[in-house]
C-alpha cells in the first residue's frame, strides 16, 4: 500500500499512531504454544450475559473514545457527520489499530455503529440524524438489525412482518429471526412490509424501533456451540410512530441494500481471531505425534495453502478499497473461503482426534476443537449463505446466466403468502 502514502496520509497516521498509544497498549504478537493459557478455539464466544454485558462495556468505552477523538466516522460524507476521507484512511486507521491491544469489536457493535449509524446518517431526516446517528455512532445507544425472519433470509426482500398506518403512527405485528444480541440493543433497525400489491422489493419500510416498547418480546436462542447471542424477535400490534420510518414509504429495499453495502466499507476495530488456525491444527498434529504422516502432511500443507490464499484476497480486496475502487462481488470469495477454510481445519482436527472429539479425555485444547467444530457451520449462514456467495460469484465475477426467477409477481400473489 506503500506507493498510495503521501505526505498527508503519513502525517494522519501518525496523529492516529499517537493518540492509540494513549488509550491502548502495545499489541504483542501472540504466539499459541500447545498446552500454554486459554486454547480459545472458539468461533462464536461463549460467555454469560453478565460477561457479555462487561465486554461491551469495555468496547463501548473504546469506541466512544474513539468517536470523540475524531475517528468516529472517517469515510461518511461531511454533509452525512463523518470525515468525507477517502478509503486508504479507512484502510491505515484498521492497519495502526491493529498494532493496538484494543477490545475487539463484536457483532452489535459493527451493525450499531458500521450499518446502522451509516444508514441513519446518509436516509435519516435532520431530527433522526441529530437524535439517533450520533448515538449509534458513538455506540452511546445500541441497536439490532432486525431484518430475518423465518421465511426471508437469503430471499430478504420475501420478509412478511406486516406494518400499518394507524394515524401517525405504525402498527407492526409479525416475527424476526436470528437477532444478535437484541437483548443487549436500546433500538432495532427493522425491514417490513408496508404494500404487498407490488412486487416484493417495492413494499418495504425501514423503521428504528424501541426494544422496549409494549408487544415486544425477545427470545433467545441456544446455538450448538453453548452461547445464546441471537434471538427470536416478537411484535404483537407494537405501535411505531411515523417519526421513526427511516427513508421514505416503501423505499426500504434502497436502504437496505445500502445498509449491508456499508458492511464493507465500515472501518476499523478488527475483530477477534475466529476458531483454530492452520498453525493450530499443525500443532494438534505435532501434539498428537502424526505430523510426518504422509497423508496427514498432505492435509496439513492444503489447509495451508488455502490459508496463504485467503490472506492475499484480504489484502487485495483491501488494496482495492485503499484505491477508492468497490471491491464488490470479489468480497464473497473471501467470506466463501473464510468458511470453506474453517470448515476444513475443523473436519481435519476431527479426523486426528478421532473419538477424543466427542469424548472429551480432559486433555489440553481438545474440547476446543469441539468449539471450533460446532461454530463453523453458523459462520457459513452468517453475511450470506456459501450457497448465496455462490451464486453471486457465478452471475457476477464469472457472468454463467442468473438464476431463475419465479418471484416477479405483487408479493400478494406470491404462492407462500
Ligand atoms: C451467527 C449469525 C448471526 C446473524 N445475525 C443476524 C442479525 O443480527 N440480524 C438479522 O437480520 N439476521 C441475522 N442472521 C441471519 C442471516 O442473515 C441468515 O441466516 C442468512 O441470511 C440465511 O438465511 P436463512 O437462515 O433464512 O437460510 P435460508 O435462506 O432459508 O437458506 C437455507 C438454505 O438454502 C440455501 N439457499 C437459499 N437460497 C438459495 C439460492 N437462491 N440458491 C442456492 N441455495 C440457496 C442456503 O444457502 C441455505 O443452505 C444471522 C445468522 C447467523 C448464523
């Protein structure tokens, strides 16, 4: 990245350097040693709402920190709050963060401050933006993205959570699904349909939502891997009032759309290693004495390579945000084999622990492997299925036809309504 440094990203990046070390320490590059502190293989952290709760107390602190400092919100156009900086800032504040030992971000705080805040900012009216963005940028208030539902994942724009206009107000019945860490969020940021006489893209509000207002009731929902962070999301005639409607009436799919757009270009406070590494799996093969197996070794050396592979599409994508491009459909075959990848270290480590796996004998890092194994299928769903990534890498970067599309009818005439 070193030929898009000039003389004033330089200059930035040393003010970004001083004031990190004056708010964090150091970051020591951690090195795993078998059977040394916390194994920590973990894709999705287990811990209790009380933990949970004083870690994002600890994030908070950071980001708010952060936002009064000035880097808050760096790329956001002035006329939206932010900085209106180009993307190789964006770029550098992530890289001189990540010399820096702070708090890794976590799930509501990306969608609190990366989508949400960015979405009120750039569709919210001067009320909304003045009472609400600041906030979700400062992470001062949480809020949820409360966009699945059971029948409308993949298919988001099939979602049939039902609003009506009552006066001034909304009034919302209907259901969400797979709501990370609604329970910990003041706001959610929530997609329903508002006319199903038109094609099912054309009748969609966006709305921020009080957690707290009377119909709601937030259910959590135990993964496999042992933590509750996401939840059912219930709405019984809750009432919204108008002023809340984020964009304008059925505009909701444009805001939507720009709101996972801003996923990609949300910066910095990178977040935590998930699950074991090729470099852990090579050490459970070491630890287990068959790293000079010859079919072993073949597993280890492909894991590795497609680790090495992964590694260079982040920084290309990286290099190509830098250079104010929109890395677009490349994106998806990054998070494609960033699951694929931990999917394959997770069925490796299966295969060399054998029955140890299901069986725990108490010894050092193998229920972690376990860990990892039962997180590994959550993060092939999360941001797009494998499937869906796919597909986008089919029609978009290698032009094969677009699938056929059966659902250009009014929603009302769709056959699962
Ligand atoms: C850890 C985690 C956190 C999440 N957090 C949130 C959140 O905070 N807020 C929120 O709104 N949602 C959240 N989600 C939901 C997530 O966005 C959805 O799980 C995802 O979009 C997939 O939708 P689905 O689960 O309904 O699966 P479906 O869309 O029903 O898919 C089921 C299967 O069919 C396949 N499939 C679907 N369509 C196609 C197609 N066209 N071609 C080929 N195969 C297809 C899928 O790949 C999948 O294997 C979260 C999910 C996870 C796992």
């Amino acid at each position: 990245m070193a030929e898009l440094d000039d003389a004033e990203l330089r200059a930035w990046r040393e003010g970004v350097r001083t004031w990190l070390s004056t708010v964090a320490q150091p970051r020591t590059e951690e090195v795993r040693v078998w059977g040394e502190g916390d194994p920590d293989l973990q894709i999705f952290r287990v811990m209790s709402e009380e933990q949970e709760r004083a870690y994002l107390d600890r994030v908070r602190e950071y980001r708010k920190a952060r936002f009064d400092a000035g880097y808050g919100v760096l790329t956001l156009a002035p006329e939206f709050g932010g900085l209106g900086l180009p993307s190789v800032y964006a770029v550098a504040f992530a890289e001189e963060e990540h010399a820096f030992d702070i708090p890794p971000s976590s799930e509501i705080i990306s969608v609190t401050t990366g989508l949400v805040g960015s979405a009120v900012s750039v569709f919210g009216t001067a009320e909304q933006r003045e009472q609400y963005a600041r906030a979700f940028l400062r992470t001062d208030l949480l809020c949820c993205q409360l966009f699945s539902e059971p029948g409308a994942g993949s298919d988001l724009a099939g979602l049939s959570t039902k609003a009506v206009r009552d006066g001034d107000d909304w009034i919302v019945s209907g259901q969400k699904i797979w709501t990370s860490n609604a329970q910990f969020s003041e706001y959610g940021f929530m997609l329903a349909r508002t006319d199903s006489d038109v094609v099912k893209q054309a009748g969609i509000t966006a709305f921020l939502v009080p957690m707290d207002s009377p119909g709601i009731q937030i259910r959590p929902i135990r993964q496999m891997s042992g933590p509750a962070s996401f939840n059912e999301v219930f709405f019984d005639s809750v009432r919204i009032p108008d002023a809340m409607r984020i964009g304008d009436v059925n505009a909701g799919w444009k805001v939507a759309m720009a709101t996972l757009g801003f996923e990609r270009s949300s910066s910095g406070s990178g977040h935590r290693r998930k699950g074991g590494t090729s470099a852990d799996l090579i050490a459970l093969a070491q630890e287990l004495g068959v790293s000079q197996d010859p079919v072993t070794r073949q597993r280890l050396a492909d894991v590795y390579v497609r680790t090495r592979l992964h590694a260079a599409m982040v920084a290309r994508v990286a290099r190509a945000t830098a250079a104010g491009e929109n890395p677009g459909p490349a994106g998806s075959l990054g998070k494609l084999v960033a699951s694929d990848n931990l999917v394959r270290i997770g069925n490796a480590a299966s295969d060399l622990l054998g029955s140890a796996m299901v069986a725990d004998t108490g010894a050092w890092g193998q229920f972690a492997w376990s860990e990892h194994v039962l997180g590994a299928p959550g993060y092939r769903l999360a941001g797009g299925t494998d499937e869906v990534q796919r597909n986008i890498i089919a029609e978009r970067v290698l032009g094969l036809p677009a699938e056929y599309r059966a659902d250009k009818a009014p929603f009302s005439q769709l056959s699962k309504n």
